[in-house]
C-alpha cells in the first residue's frame, strides 16, 4: 500500500530550538476491517503493530548519556486530547498539549480502538506536527467513515513512558465527505459518570447518565491503568457492576455510546477509583542479614508452573502464557507476577486477564470468568508488547506472591 501522497515536508520530522528530533524507522502497517495487521509476515492473536512516532522535544545538549541512561522519571501525561479534521481519505486528526520531561521529550505512540476490536487498543501511525506548545497527528491508514478513541503516550530519551492521555473520539475522514464525516458524533455523550466499589474484591460499578437512546445502544467502558487503556466492558444499560481491576493504587474510568453500525460517541467524563485493596509494593532490605546455617527443613513444594512463549518480529512481540496449577488445592483468585530482562520490553494490550506494567514489573490478574484454577487445570493468557531487537524471556514468575516452575 503506497503512503498518502498529500503529506508536507514539515510532517516527515521535527524541529526545535535548533535541535533535531529523533526520527526512529517506520514498520508499515495497513488497517482491514478496524484492526491492524502487518504489511508482511503473518502474526497470531491481537496485533498491536506501528512505529515508534517521530520526536517532538529534542534532548538538550547540557544532558549527557550518563544522565539519560540514570533517568527514571516518566514524562508528564499529554493533556487536552482532542479531534482534528484533515481531508485525507482514511486520516483522523488529533491535537494535544505537549508533555514535560526532566531530559526531554522524545516522542508519542498513539493508541486506536473501534468497535469489533474487543478489548485491545492498537498502537498506530501518524504524521507529526508542532507549535511551542501542541502537537498535531495525522493518523493514517484507518477504515474511512469509521469511528475511532484514541489515546496517546509520551516517551523521554531513557525510554520511560507517561501515563496515558485521557480518551477522544474522532471519525476517520472519507473522500468525497459522506454525511457523517466530517462532523460530530449523532451518538449523546454519556455525562456524570460515577464509580462504587463492586459486588468483590478487584471488581468496580459504574453508573452514567445519558439520552435519546435506542434498544441498540451500548456503553463501552474504558479503563486507565498507569500504563495503557482497554475496554473493560460493553454494557446495554446506562450502568455496569463488573468491571475488573487490577492491584494499582488507582483506576481511571470513561464511557462512550455506540450503536451497531459502530459509531461512538464522544467520551464521558474522566472519574479516578482509589484502589482499596492495592497490591503491595516489594520492601527492600534496610541491612544485610548475616549469613545462617541452612534449615534441614525442605523447602514447600511448588504447586504452580507457568508456561512462557513468545513469539518476536522486528518491533514487538506476542506472548502466550499457561498458568497450570500443580497442587492438590484450587486457586480462587490469582496475580500473576514476572519481571522483563530488559528496559526496552513494553506491555502494550492483553487478553484474558487485567495486565500492567510498571519499570520491568508486569503484573495480570484474573478476571471474574476465570478466577478459578482446579488442580490439574491449565489458563491460557496473553498480551502484546513492544521491543527493541532483543526480546528475552522472563525467567522467574509468581503466583499470589509464591513462586512457580517455569518451563
């Protein structure tokens, strides 16, 4: 598929301040029916493939490799997300507040998701513009006259990633212009959105107000974790009671309409849920504890083991994980926890279970459909992340705190 011929020279890269922004290769993708595939090479389960997004705050020449690489403060999250019309054929537009950094901004991935993707949102590709202050992306190769949210992720020079932007809603355009793009959404915006605690533990209620619906209208709910959003739910009534969470100390919460053709509505209001139930961080040691003489007591057996596949391409990856409990008592309810080998190794989506990450640390926990695991019983779960180059594999994993056989 050719690239859009209408794009200007100041979209290919960036300037500021006399700095040159960094402008990382491109993996060509192309949009079928809502979803990204790639351009060659075939790839099983949900695909989150795009390229690394051109830089819009150089770093400063006063910052050396040594500061970068010791740099672990994220980015600020992008603000003021909001819709642009561009009059390309299958183009969405977007513009936001640019983030701030101790280093210096290096870049922004953009996040997709329209109705049939089920929960996962899609990393995608874009042409960049600024101002002192904003940012404007072309988002390109998506279904004309289809209707997208958005999400957007600032990067620094050391790789850390903000939190995500809150969502936004644009259609992408279609050439010659059809009744309904450009222009607003016929869907009414779901408004005064609150959020209770849920019938259990990790799992969130809802309630949004909303008008002039039909039988066919149903409410996507969107959830933030501090590293990604996905679709927590899709509910045929202006309110839900099970929307799961995961152990972060807090949750952000948006509702759009959507009808069966789907079009969606601008989002909600944006509502935070404090976790009551967060889980607790690791506590290093304050000393060392002298050495001691081994107990003759055998360690307790293992009773889960955990199965890791991954499967890599130029940018990213697909892990299938099996959870198999080999104990002689049931698990109700489970955390799964592991670490990434590298820096560079990014969650992105996943099935199955509500994923996070925070530095390497990456963490799923069960849903309200899978909370249990019988002796003998194996789950399957997955995710997809992103990678430069090397892409090893986890070595050490957890289950409820307790550790697990690998293989």
């Amino acid at each position: 598929m050719p690239f859009p011929r209408s794009r200007g020279t100041a979209s290919r890269g960036l300037l500021i301040a006399g700095c040159t922004a960094v402008v990382t290769a491109a993996v060509t993708a192309v949009m079928l029916g809502g979803g990204l595939v790639p351009a060659s090479g075939a790839v099983s389960g949900p695909v989150s493939v795009a390229r690394q997004v051109p830089a819009v705050g150089a770093v400063g020449a006063a910052y050396d490799a040594a500061q970068i690489a010791a740099d672990t403060t994220p980015p600020s999250e992008p603000t003021g997300l909001t819709p642009r019309t561009v009059y390309r054929n299958g183009v969405a537009g977007l513009t936001w507040t640019q983030s701030t950094d101790d280093v210096g901004v290096t870049g922004y991935d953009i996040y997709a998701w329209t109705y049939g993707s089920d929960q996962s949102f899609s990393r995608v590709q874009a042409d960049f513009t600024h101002t002192a202050t904003t940012v404007n992306a072309d988002v390109f190769y998506l279904t004309p006259d289809r209707s997208y949210v958005f999400y957007v992720v600032a990067i620094d020079a050391a790789g850390n990633r903000s939190v995500p932007s809150l969502l936004a809603m644009n259609r992408a355009m279609s050439e010659p212009p059809t009744a309904s793009s450009p222009g607003p959404s016929t869907l009414p915006q779901p408004w005064d959105l609150r959020v209770f605690d849920g019938p259990d533990t990790g799992i969130v209620s809802l309630q949004w107000s909303t008008s002039d619906y039909t039988p066919e209208t149903h409410w996507p709910v969107f959830v933030r974790s501090s590293t990604r959003w996905w679709r927590g739910d899709d509910s045929p009534l202006p309110r839900t009671f099970v929307v799961p969470i995961g152990g972060e100390a807090s949750y952000t919460f948006q509702v759009a309409a959507r009808d069966d053709a789907g079009n969606l509505s601008n989002p909600s209001n944006a509502v935070t849920y404090v976790n009551p139930h967060p889980s607790p961080s690791p506590t290093p040691p304050t000393t060392p504890t002298p050495p001691t003489t081994p107990s003759a007591t055998p360690s307790a057996p293992r009773t889960c083991a955990i199965t890791y596949a991954a499967k890599s391409w130029a940018t990213g990856f697909t892990s299938d994980v099996t959870i198999k409990n080999t104990g002689g008592a049931p698990i109700s309810g489970w955390r799964l926890a592991f670490s990434f080998p590298l820096t560079t190794q990014h969650l992105t989506s996943g099935w199955s279970a509500t994923w996070a990450q925070s530095g390497t640390a990456v963490s799923a926990v069960n849903t309200a459909w899978n909370k249990t695991i019988n002796p003998g019983q194996s789950l399957k779960i997955g995710f997809n992340g992103t990678s430069s180059g090397a892409n090893p594999s986890p070595t050490a994993f957890t289950l409820n705190g307790a550790p697990c056989t690998s293989g």
